[in-house]
C-alpha cells in the first residue's frame, strides 16, 4: 500500500482522534445503531481529553460517512461476488461496512470508508493517529481500468487506491451507419465500407479513453468487455506497452438494465490475481534479500532502517497486534521527527533527543514509512512469519 494519502496526518501536529467504527446500517434501524455505536465512541474520545471542536467535526464525518459509497480494492482476502468485490462499491445501506476517522484541532482530515468492519472498534487520543488497523485492513491496492465496448462507443470505468475515479460513457464519434444492412445492390460495398469505418473510430474514441487513463493511473490491469468484434478492434489499438495488462472478458455489455454482477466478478478476479502475483513476488524478494543481508526483521532492526531512512517497504504481519487481542509492541519516539525511532529512550537520548516518548511500534513504523515514501504490505504469518510480526525490504 502506498501511503501518500496518509503523509498529510503525519506532517500536522496533534494530538489525534483516530476511530474505528462499524459503520453497517443495512437494517430499518441501521442508521440508530450506527449513531448509538458512534456515541460510545464519541465518549471514550472525551474521557481520553478530546476536545468538543474536533468531537463536533467528527460528528458530521460520522453521519456522512454512513452515506458514502466505495470501491473498495480488491486483494486475495476479498472474495469475488458481492459489492466488497472493489467493482462497484456496494449503495449505502447494502452491507457489512466500516469508517476510519481522524481528526484534530476542530478539523477531519481523513474519513476513510472501509470494505469491511473492524475487527474490534476503537477511539483512541493520542499525539499521532493510530493507522495500523487502517493499513492491516486494508486490501492490497490494485489500480485498474475497465472497458466495455460495442459498436456505437464503450463505457469507462477505473479505480484507484479503492475509489472509483472514472464511470463513463465514451463520446460516440459518429451516428450512422453502424449497422451492416445486407440491402444488396451496387451500394453495399460502400456501405459497409462505412459502416467498419464508423466503427473503426469509436473504437478509436474509447482506445484514446482508456489510454489516457490507465496511463494517468498507473493501471496495474485493464479490462477489455463487450461486443466481440468492438474489442478485438480495441486490444488490437491499444499501445504495445499495455498488452501484458490487458485481460479480456466474453461476459458484460452495455444494455441499459443488464445485471453488471458477472462482469465485476471478472474484474474482482482479474485484480485479485494481480494482487495475489505482486504479493508473491515481494515475498520473494524479501526471503532473498533476508539471506544477503539486505532486509530486516524484528522491531530492533526495522527501527534501524527507518531511522537511516533505508525502508522500502514495510511488512507487517496480518495477525492479533492489529486486532487488539495481545499488548501492541512498544518503541520510543521522537515526538517531532517520525523516522527516529528506538526500542530504548536512551538511544534516542544519546544522539539529542530531549524528550522521547513510548509508542505503538506498529504506529510509529507506519509514520516512519509514510514519512521516507515507503510502501507498507501485510503479511499472512502462515504464509510468512515475521519476528515481532515486523519486516522491511530496504533500499540499501
């Protein structure tokens, strides 16, 4: 995951509210609960020192975050199939969802719609905002482009970092003919003629479209929908540079009404598959470069890296320390810069530091990585056991 979306928590002063909410309201009285669950919440915030101000602002990111749809991401533990599927972000009230708030000095600066809820919900106060449930929570992101075209245009849709950025139709270029008529007589060579022509350059509309999109987006999938003719015509235009992207569907069309599940089932495994190969090939990476020396595991060593600001990627097990069901690891902190971080204050005491103070390891090494532009993963311990559940890739 790349955490540029969270860089602007870490570059404000706090202290933070950091919520995690069950935000499901799929019921008559689904709205009730999520207010009654934000209540408690909202509680816990004031008795830790939270002021009324940012409690206020959290309010109404509370209210309106019960109404807002997402497209979530979809990685190896999102199955296909339902609106989780990080196609089509499922309506407000449709299903099981969460909502991650952060907020400080009277200002929300970061209401994050989750595929699911938390596993355990929580409001904590603290100097920085606690994103490590956010990130565990999270499934790999997978930009990815869609297509579904047919002889009169196509339709676009994209995603990126689990929201949907583009869900359009592409401008026809021209109205007629589109159809081969079969009428016979001296004209229908010309005819049809123009009508592969007035094909030719819708296609050409949406190839434009798509490429400008998943180039803009760094699209790691592109998927190609629709009439069979319309994109076979498409794939053939797309840049060379795009062809180990492209994956192509015989299901899905742009009939007003038709049923768009089968079709996001597609694209949830399409993604799901890229998610799952870029996994495995981090995890290689890392085992070897484990056995040369240049990763690091347990929160000692990756302190280090992050310290010397050598983190290229953060890896952090998927297990109970984001649940909440053991003591979260503890480090010491400079409070004004997040990459200084050491399991002993007197580490930090030693090179200037006045004032060290202790903080979740998980935490702080989630500032440390957003701060040195570092990409954090999870990591299934069954797959891959971390000492300390900690890992780092670095860059030197």
């Amino acid at each position: 995951m790349n955490l540029s979306f969270l860089r602007e928590l870490y570059q404000r002063p706090g202290p933070w509210a950091s919520v995690y909410l069950d935000a499901t309201h799929n019921t008559a009285d689904g709205d009730q609960a999520v207010g009654l669950r934000w209540r408690g919440l909202r509680e816990q915030l004031a008795a830790q020192g939270a002021d009324e101000e940012t409690l206020a602002a959290m309010d109404l990111a509370v209210n309106s975050g019960q109404a807002v749809d997402t497209v979530p991401s979809v990685g190896p533990k999102t199955p296909p199939g339902a609106g989780s599927a990080g196609v089509a972000g499922p309506p407000a009230g449709s299903g099981r969802v969460g909502l991650a708030v952060f907020a400080t000095h009277g200002r929300v600066a970061l209401a994050q719609p989750l595929p699911r809820p938390p596993v355990r919900e929580s409001a904590t106060w603290s100097r920085r905002p606690q994103t490590g449930p956010l990130v565990a929570g999270a499934a790999e992101q997978v930009r990815w482009v869609r297509a579904v075209v047919d002889r009169t245009g196509g339709t676009l849709t994209a995603a990126d970092a689990g929201h949907l950025r583009i869900d359009r139709d592409v401008p026809t270029a021209e109205e007629y003919p589109k159809h081969k008529s079969g009428q016979g007589g001296w004209s229908q060579l010309n005819f049809e003629r123009s009508t592969v022509t007035v094909w030719d350059r819708n296609v050409h509309n949406v190839v434009d479209a798509v490429t400008e999109a998943a180039d803009r987006m760094g699209a790691d999938v592109v998927i190609v929908a629709g009439d069979v003719r319309a994109r076979q015509m498409l794939i053939d235009r797309l840049p060379k540079r795009m062809a180990g992207r492209v994956v192509e569907s015989d299901v899905g069309n742009r009939a007003p009404g038709g049923d768009p599940s089968t079709l996001d089932n597609v694209t949830a495994e399409a993604v799901a598959r890229v998610a799952r190969d870029r996994r495995m090939e981090l995890l290689d990476r890392y085992r070897m470069d484990l056995s040369r020396g240049r990763a690091r595991e347990g929160v000692a060593p990756v302190s280090e890296a992050a310290w010397h600001a050598s983190m290229d990627v953060l890896l952090l097990s998927d297990d109970s320390q984001f649940a909440g069901s053991e003591p979260p690891l503890q480090v010491w902190i400079d409070p004004d810069d997040p990459r200084a971080i050491a399991p002993d204050a007197g580490v930090l005491r030693d090179v200037g530091v006045s004032g060290p103070e202790r903080e979740n390891a998980i935490a702080a090494l989630i500032a440390a990585a957003a701060a040195e532009d570092a990409e954090v993963v999870t990591v299934d311990p069954s797959v891959q056991r971390l000492t300390d559940g900690i890992g780092a890739i670095t860059r030197y």
